[in-house]
C-alpha cells in the first residue's frame, strides 16, 4: 500500500454502511471522503469530497484550468485508477491524475477515505492526502 511505503501513519476501517463510521461517534460524516473521477476535456482528474456534499464540476473543471468537467465513465475510472468504481482510493493509482480535494479536509486532523476496495476506508491527515496525491485544496462542493 502506497501509505505503508511512504511510511504516513493511518488506520483501516471495514464497514457495511458508511453510516456505521460515524456513528462511534469519533468521525463526523462531513470527515468521510469520496473520491471521484472527472473527465476533463483532454483527460481524468480526481475530486475528493466529503460523502455528505455534491460535487461543483464547474469549480473542479475552474481550479484544475479546464473550461468544462463531467463525471468520467466508469470503464474508464477502472482503467486509470486501477480499482473498481465504488472502492477508488486516491492512493496508489495505476496512473497519477491531477487531483483536487474540498478544503474542508483541512478543518479535520484526520479525514477518512476509500482504501481501495469497497467497505473499506483509510484515515490519514489531510495533509498527508494532499503531499501523496498530489492535490490542490480549494472549495469544491456544490
């Protein structure tokens, strides 16, 4: 796992619903992520949202430079990433896309997201999801 070879401290959680994070009562539901992946008019991107908003394509097509965004095909989301459509991690792809995470992230010390199979999430300091990702932080949500 790419969080074990960068050597960033984390923690693994199974669950069936992901309601059943939160309700230990230690994760709020804004701090649980979901990583997405956009087509942009020339290639995919990745957008990391908290699992209770809705993505703004517009501002993730704005702050990537792109005039226009849409959700990616999901054939395609496999292909580049690497994982099946519902378990996409942000770590670890089969291919580095540019990607964007909802500043939000950076009012939590710790936020959850896909560890790459379904029922499956990794938390991880926001700032180690951006440094390994790669990403920009910007306001993302709809």
């Amino acid at each position: 796992m790419a969080l074990i070879k960068a050597d960033v401290p984390h923690e693994i959680f199974q669950f069936e619903v992901i309601g059943d994070l939160s309700q230990s009562g230690d994760i709020a539901p804004e701090q649980v992520f979901k990583t997405l992946i956009i087509a942009l008019p020339d290639e995919l991107a990745v957008a990391i949202v908290p699992v209770p908003s809705r993505l703004s394509l517009k501002s993730a097509a704005a702050v990537l430079g792109a005039t226009k965004a849409g959700m990616a095909e999901p054939a395609a989301a496999e292909r580049a990433t690497g994982y099946v459509v519902g378990g996409i991690s942000p770590f670890g792809q089969r291919k580095r896309l540019r990607t964007v995470v909802d500043s939000s992230a950076l009012r939590f010390e710790r936020v959850l997201c896909s560890a790459g199979k379904r029922h499956w999430d990794v938390a991880v300091a926001p700032q180690d999801l951006i440094r390994l990702t790669g990403a920009i932080a910007a306001d993302i949500r709809a």
